[in-house]
C-alpha cells in the first residue's frame, strides 16, 4: 500500500502510536536506570530503544504534515531533558552537545546518502531512471537531477520529487564528492545550516 492512499487519521494515528510506545519506553529508561550520564542513558539506549519505534514505519519515517513532525520531535525533546547538566541549554544546543541531530535533519541526511548512492554508488543502474541527472554549462554544481512534474499534488512527497530540491541546494564539493564517507562527513555542516 502507498503511503498516498493511507487516510490521513490513519496516517496520524500510526505516528501517534509510535510516539506513544517510545514515551513509555522513555519513561522507563529515565526511571529504571539509576545513572543520569549521557553515555549510559541517552546515546545507547536512546538510539537502540527509542529512536527505532520514531522511525519504525514509512508514515513515521516521512511525515507529511508539520504536525505529525511535531509529536515525533516532541519525543526527542523530552529524551535530551533526562541526562542530567543540560537542563539550562536550549534544545538545539543540547541536540549539539549530546552529538545528536533533529529527527528532520536526520530524515534529510539519510536520504541524501541514498539518492547519492543511486548517483555514483552500487544502485547506479536504478539511479540512472529514477534519478536521471541533466548535465549544462550554466552556473550550479553541473549535476542536476531532473525535476519531474506532475499534475497531482500527492506526488510532491514522493522520495524522488522530494529529494531533487535538496539536491540542487547542495554545494559543488558535496554533490561531486568521490566517496560517500566524503560526503557523509560534509552534510552534518551543510545540514546545519539548513536546517
């Protein structure tokens, strides 16, 4: 089933579900573990339990609505007030110092990985329809995706439309990088511009 033709309460629904069950998850961690330090609590437990019920299905992973993105990062934001020492920074600053990125920024880090992996890594023969690149002279990186249009507004989400405007607003040394570790290395500054 597409993600399109799932009701947007269904859709909602879903996301809050997930939410639900990585608060109580949370929940759990901040009051059973007894040590509040970063290392113990947040990054390992954080990443392995919580994070994988923000991210366990499409409608989670992708969420079309400025809302829906809200109560999945809501959840983030209550897992970076359980360590302890942090509790006067703001949370984009804690988000810095725990070494953490939003869950947007980490959506678009990902998918940018992979559209670069269609471009030069080992799915460049799917890449090459899915993402074809129009080649010009002009002015710009020299490596643009073609945009595709079409009449339904429904499309605008789906990866390949959604990803080619990130594309296009990614530096020279980024899109043209030799290996994708280069280009992993670059995004967390791109990235933190953008976002």
């Amino acid at each position: 089933m597409y993600l399109s033709e799932v009701k947007v309460s269904e859709r909602t629904g879903i996301i809050y579900v997930g939410a639900k069950k990585a608060n109580s998850i949370l929940d759990c961690i901040s009051r059973d573990v007894a040590s509040g330090s970063r290392e113990v609590i947040l990054l390992p437990l954080y990443s392995a339990l919580v994070r994988s019920h923000l991210e366990c299905c499409v409608q989670c992973w992708a969420p079309q609505c400025r809302r829906d993105m809200g109560i999945l990062e809501r959840v983030q934001r209550r897992a970076t007030n359980v360590p302890k020492g942090l509790e006067h920074l703001s949370y984009k600053e804690k988000l810095r110092d725990l070494g953490l990125f939003s869950l947007e920024k980490r959506r678009l880090n990902v998918e940018i990985i992979n559209v670069y992996k269609y471009q030069k890594g080992p799915c460049k023969e799917e890449g090459a329809w899915l993402f074809p690149v129009v080649r010009s002279d002009r002015r710009g990186s020299g490596h643009k995706l073609k945009h595709w249009r079409f009449p339904l507004n429904i499309r605008k989400h789906f990866f390949t439309l959604r990803m080619t405007e990130h594309w296009h607003r990614l530096p020279r040394e980024v899109v043209t990088s030799p290996f994708w570790e280069i280009l992993k290395s670059c995004l967390g500054v791109v990235l933190g511009n953008w976002l």
